[in-house]
C-alpha cells in the first residue's frame, strides 16, 4: 500500500515539469532507465498503430481494387457495395472513374 511520502511524491511529480524535476535531482531525464523504457513504450505503441493504419489502409484499396473485376463478371453495383461493405456512391465512383481510364487509354 502507498506511503504517504509516495502520494506526496507522485502528487509533486505530476505538477513539475520535465526541467523542473531534472533540476532538483541533478540529472538528465533522458539517461534514466525509466525514460528509456517509456520511450520504448511509446515507439512500440506508435508502430503498432503506423501498422494498424497500413493494413487498414491496404484493405480499402483492395476493396476498390475488387470493384472493377466484379462488376466485370456481372455482379450488381448494389451486390458489389454489399459483398465489400461499400457504398453504392463508392463503387460508382471506382465504375466511373475505371471507364473514364479505359475509354482515355483506347
């Protein structure tokens, strides 16, 4: 169970600021084990998320790659927006935009 020296402390601490406390011990925050290992956290949980977004952002465009090739095989837009989880208004702006490619590229 906390001390009342630690409730203290931790009240204290949580007011200072990073110079603040640097000053009244003599040290450099960044040479403490304690930094080091928040700083560790904080870059693991930053590439975590990075790649959370990268795969989330390969998702979507895999679904709007997919739009194209199922529409060609005859699937509606409407079964298209349900099967990938779009909208209708987002297949028909990959349809649109695939035909205006195909008829600049012909």
């Amino acid at each position: 169970m906390p001390t009342a020296d630690y409730a203290y402390a931790v009240y204290k601490f949580s007011n200072l600021s990073r110079e603040e406390v640097e000053a009244m011990f003599e040290i450099t925050l960044q040479e403490t084990r304690v930094y080091r290992e928040a700083k560790e956290e904080g870059r693991q949980e930053g590439l975590k998320q990075a790649l959370e977004e990268i795969r989330e952002k390969g998702r979507e465009q895999a679904k709007l790659e997919l739009i194209p090739r199922f529409l060609d095989y005859g699937i509606s837009i409407e079964e298209v927006a349900q099967l990938l989880d779009l909208t209708i208004e987002q297949v028909e702006q990959v349809r649109l935009a695939t035909e205006q490619e195909s008829s600049t590229s012909t």
